[in-house]
C-alpha cells in the first residue's frame, strides 16, 4: 500500500513540477525584492522592518494563490483527461489518491517556501526566516488542501479558486469583520438583526481558522517568541488539515465515475 502511495506521489508531482513553475517562482522574487525596496526609499521610519514585511507579505500571497492554482489544475486535468477511472481500474484504493495529493502539496508548499527562506534570510536574520518559511508552509499546505476539498466538490477550476481564496480572505479579516460587526451593534443600540448578524459570524468563525493561525508579520517589527507562535500555527493547521482530509476522503467515496 505504501509503495503504491509513493508511486502514485511521483506521478503526481512530475505532473506539475517543470521548468515554467521555477521560472515563474524566481520572476515573483525578483518582483518582490524590487518592490520591497522601492518602500524601502519611501518610508521615513522603519523602512527596513517595513520593507522586509512586505517583502514576506507580497511572497506570501503569490505563493499561496500559486499553490492554490497548481492544485486546483491538478486535479481538474484529471477530471479533464479521465485519469480518476484509470487508476481505479488498477489496484490503488481512493483513500491512496488523497494520500498522494497531500504529499503532493505539501512537497510543492516545501519547494516555494526554499527561495522565501533564502531571501528573507538575506534582508532579516536567520531566526525570523526559519519561523516564516515554516509558518508559510503550514498556511499553503492548509489553503492546498482547502483547494483540493473545493475541486473535488465543484469539479471547475474558477469556482474552486474563488471558493477557497473566499474562505482564506475570510480568515484573514475575521478580526476586522468582527469589529465592525461589534461597533455595529453597539451602534444600532443592540438591534436584533445586527445581532443576529453578529451570531451567525461569530458561528462561521468557529469553522473557519482565525488570523492568528497564519504566518504573522508583527516578527519584524517586535520581539516575538517565534517557537510559541510556530507552535500555535502548527495545531490549528494540524486540526483543521486532519479535518479537511476526512471530507475530502468522505467526498470522493461518494462520486461514481464511468469505469
């Protein structure tokens, strides 16, 4: 069974692995040195702490919204060229497909974060880039399973793409939205349907992981214990990744294909 796994993970990966994706990957780091230091001769104070996070930050979502795509094309090509019916036709088990997809992704989150780590090693130290690199990790292998939940469901590229990068968005501004929703409140003296509003996200947010699960950029500007972080970041992935692999499994069980 593991063997099978394995094989089917070097299919997989070979898949997607070619030239163009390093090409592309080493265009976005250029592109994010040149813009960090662009802020860097505008800012007036902080302008290395502010350029080394926006440097992390403009990696961060190109990778993210990169391995997103990667594995939503993935799986959609598979649907597209009737891989799904072949491999079930030989002796490897649906559980095995989800398996070697959660290899898949996070070997690619492993590979995309080497040239953050590089490069944020460059412009901060090395203790700020090892704590980034593996906090982003986490935050695409998470967004990569929660894509490859969404194009097993929807089975379309587009509505993968704008349902994951919805729920991402969403975890990103839920302190924001939360927020506003309480100013809101107090506001309206305490309407019922701001309420009620108020109910129903902080209920979605109890699904969905908070802004504190992802990589976060406050280590530029202040002295954090990066470990306590890592570690935090590391248990809700943990949860939310075991989680997103048992509806992806349950997902697949389900569909029937034309063998």
């Amino acid at each position: 069974m593991g063997a099978q796994t394995i094989s089917l993970f070097r299919y997989l990966l070979l898949g997607i692995l070619n030239l163009r994706l390093f090409v592309l990957v080493f265009i976005l780091v250029v592109l994010a040195w040149i813009f960090s230091n662009f802020i860097t001769e505008l800012a007036i104070i902080n302008s290395a702490q502010i350029a080394q996070a926006l440097l992390a930050d403009f990696l961060r979502y190109s990778l993210v919204f990169l391995t997103l795509l990667l594995v939503t094309t993935s799986v959609a090509e598979d649907y597209q060229f009737r891989q799904f019916e072949r491999l079930l036709t030989m002796p490897v088990s649906r559980w095995q497909y989800i398996a070697a997809q959660f290899l898949v992704i996070a070997t690619i989150a492993a590979i995309l974060c080497l040239p953050v780590l590089l490069v944020i090693s460059f412009s901060s130290s090395i203790e700020i880039a090892l704590y980034w690199s593996a906090a982003l990790w986490l935050e695409m292998l998470l967004l990569g399973l929660l894509g490859l939940l969404a194009i097993l469901s929807l089975e379309k590229i587009p509505l993968a793409v704008f349902f994951s990068i919805a729920i991402y968005l969403l975890a990103k501004l839920s302190g924001l939205i939360g927020q506003m929703l309480t100013e809101s409140v107090r506001l309206s003296d305490g309407s019922t349907a701001n309420r009620v509003t108020e109910w129903i996200f902080n209920g979605i947010m109890h699904l969905i992981p908070r802004l504190d699960a992802f990589a976060q950029n406050d280590v530029f500007f202040e002295s954090l214990d990066l470990v306590d972080l890592l570690f935090g970041q590391l248990l809700t992935v943990a949860i939310y990744s075991l989680f997103l692999l048992a509806v992806c499994l349950m997902d697949f069980y389900r569909k029937e294909f034309n063998l």
